[in-house]
C-alpha cells in the first residue's frame, strides 16, 4: 500500500481514477511527441489546483512508461477479477463489501528509498518514505497545458478597491504564486506529507498559457465591502520575492534536535551569506547550527523532494544571548524570520526545546507561524522580521544588526 500510495496517489483525484477503469486516460486530453517535446494537456476532470508541473511530469510518467502503467492497470484488473471470482453474477457485491488492494510489479532497474528512521545494529527501523528514485522519465521536455492556464494582459481600465474592516498593524501572508490575493493561506490543514518521485533526467516542464487574463491598470474605484465570502476574514496575501544563507561558524551543542551538515541546507545560501557579513560587521560571538523540520506535513519537503531545513544562530555579546531562526525557502515560501530575545536566564536545553515547539507549530500550521504559540511564551519575547526582494546582504545584515543589541 506505501509503494501504490507513494507512486500513483498524491490527491483524491488519483486515487478515485486508480480504481476506475481506464481512469487514467480520463484526466489526459493530449499526450503525444513532437520534435522530441513531449506536448502533455490535463482534462476538465482536472481541478486547477491539480494542474501543476509537478503533477504533469508526474501523470505523464505514469501514462507513458509502459511499466508503470502496467503496474497502475494492474490494481483494478485484480480488484475487479476478485470482485468477479467472488460473486460472478453481481461483481458490485463484492465490490461494496470491500477487496484488499494488490499490484503486479513489473521487473525494474535497482531503486534508490530516501527514508528517516533509527538504526539498530544490522536493522534498519522506517518511520518514513521520503522519496523513491532511480526511475528515467520517457521526456526530457515537457509542453504542459490546462485550461486554467492564462496569461496576464495589462489593460486600462479602473481597478475596484474594496474597503474592509482589517487592522492596520494585522499579520499579512505573502504568497508570491497568487493571482487574487484573497485566499486564506492560513487554515488548519490536515493531510499526509507527499512521497516523491525523483527522475534521473528530470524533464523541464514548460506550461503553454493559451488563454488571455485581462487585469486592469486604471485609477483605483472604492465598491462597497461585501459580509463573508472569501474577502472576510481570510489572511491578506501580498506578492514579493523574498531573499534568504551560513558560513564557517561552530555549531549550537544542540542535543535532541536532528543536525544536519551546510551543504544539505537548500534555501538557506543568502543567510549563509547574510551572517558571514554580520560577523565582520560586528564583535559578537556567532554559533550556528542547521536542523531538519519536524515531518508529517508538505511543508516539511522541498519541491525537490529533500526535508526542508532550518538554520539556529546563536548571537552573544557582553550583556545577553538572542537566537535568529530562519526557515529555508528554495520555493520562496513566504516566512518571516524569528528573533528570539531571553528574558530571564534559562538553560541551553530549555531554549532548545522551545525552539522544538515553535518548529512544531510551524509544521502543523501547514508552513506559517502558530502565533497563539508565539504568544504563550513568558520566558522569552520573539520578534518577526519580514523579508524583501529589494534587501542587499549588507542591507539584510544591518538591519539584523538594529534588531539584535
């Protein structure tokens, strides 16, 4: 169930499509080669949040590899001949009692599991499938296209202005992929962290807009502010590209959280950076150390398919000892950086620890701080620092510099 769950079922649409027959080909308008470019179109079956280069390097590779998808026919062929076997007049019968799920797996080269777990001796305990690897995608260019896809034509005409009731000084969510910016990125999402797939060769997916979506660049008109929808209540998102990196400094003797060396730190190289300058800027002592994010979310993988990191600074001068935490971001996930200031002498442990919260609290939150969390803690006071695009390394380190001491 883990291998069928890891490489056919990352949405409900798949799975719904894995026990139909030909549910597969349902979701594909297009998919065919020319010229070496593999042109794939997802159906209306498709939602637009499904529609995705990911998912369609993703579907794709199931569709044409001929192994693959023979492993994919595989599990309703054997769910209905057991559905048949067992009551061959009515097979639905069967079918509503329920049949265990089983798949025909095809010979393959050697498979490469990417895994988090404990060692014990000779044996290996799996608490989690990371990714699988060591597969080859038949394409090495993708033209992906969905109906949803469109291009943004600026056109004069006035823009509506809604006024509403939201705090000035309220929290904003920075979404750099929105197009609306009215989508409440902050609920409560529960749902089981994806299995990747990695391709030896990795095809570029390069999605085709053929449609055209028309924005308006005139003078601002004030409409009256409607009661609920999508408007009310929901976290205000703003576009911008955040910038975020280490350097050789002596690690935080941090002792339950899970380390890992700089190099797998993806996301985090303009940090890197930006703390390099603020030793030479500054006397401080400077400790640093780069943990794993807890697991059980999509947050907790990068689109790569590696755990998402976070670096720990430990700033020090004559007087007091703060923390930075920032959050790798190689998808540019909007996320501001922690600054936490002690207010009363506790151990490293004890710091430790409520860094173990504030990370959990990240994960379940889906990616964003738990500020209710934030808010609970009396032994030390935590500031956010947002990003932006236009911050120079020498910018981003003064301005650290202001926050600190």
């Amino acid at each position: 169930m883990e291998l069928l769950r890891a490489m056919f079922i990352n949405s409900k649409l798949l799975a719904n499509s894995l026990l139909e027959p030909h549910g597969l080909e349902q979701l594909i308008d297009k998919c065919e080669f020319e010229r070496n470019v593999l042109h794939f179109h997802l159906g209306n079956r498709v939602s637009n949040t499904m529609a995705t280069e990911s998912n369609a390097r993703h579907i794709s590779w199931i569709y044409l590899d001929f192994k693959i998808k023979a492993m994919w026919d595989s599990v309703y062929r054997i769910l209905f001949s057991q559905a048949v076997n067992g009551s061959p007049i009515n097979p639905s019968i069967m079918l509503r009692r329920g049949i265990p799920l089983s798949v025909e797996l095809p010979p393959t080269s050697p498979i490469e599991m990417t895994v988090r777990g404990e060692k014990f001796s000779n044996i290996m305990l799996v608490k989690e499938i990371i990714a699988f690897g060591g597969f080859t995608h038949p394409a090495n260019e993708i033209e992906f296209w969905h109906h949803s896809k469109k291009r943004q034509e600026p056109i004069f005409g006035e823009k509506r202005l809604r006024i509403t009731s939201r705090s000035k000084n309220e929290d904003i969510v920075i979404n750099d992929e929105s197009e609306n910016a009215k989508e409440d990125t902050n609920q409560n999402v529960f749902e089981a962290p994806p299995t990747y797939i990695k391709f030896i060769n990795y095809p570029v997916v390069r999605t085709r807009k053929k449609s055209v979506r028309r924005t308006n660049t005139g003078n601002d008109v004030i409409v009256n502010s409607g009661k609920g929808g999508k408007s009310s209540g929901g976290a205000k998102e703003v576009s911008v590209q955040d910038s975020i990196v280490g350097g050789d400094t002596p690690p935080i003797d941090f002792q339950t959280l899970e380390l890992v060396p700089m190099t797998e730190a993806i996301g985090l190289e303009d940090f890197f950076k930006m703390i390099s300058v603020l030793k030479e800027m500054t006397s401080y002592s400077i400790r640093m150390s780069v943990v794993r994010v807890p697991p059980g979310k999509r947050f907790s993988i990068c689109p790569n398919g590696a755990r998402r990191t976070c670096a720990i600074v430990q700033v020090s001068n004559a007087s007091s000892t703060k923390y930075i935490v920032e959050v790798a971001r190689p998808d540019n996930w909007s996320i501001s950086m922690l600054i936490l200031q002690l207010l009363k002498d506790i151990s490293l442990k004890a710091v430790e620890n409520e860094i173990k919260l504030l990370l959990d609290g990240l994960v379940q939150e889906g990616g964003h701080w738990d500020q209710t969390l934030l808010n609970r803690f009396n032994n030390m006071d935590i500031e956010k620092v947002k990003h932006y695009s236009n911050d120079t390394i020498e910018g981003w380190s003064k301005k650290i510099v202001n926050k600190l001491f």
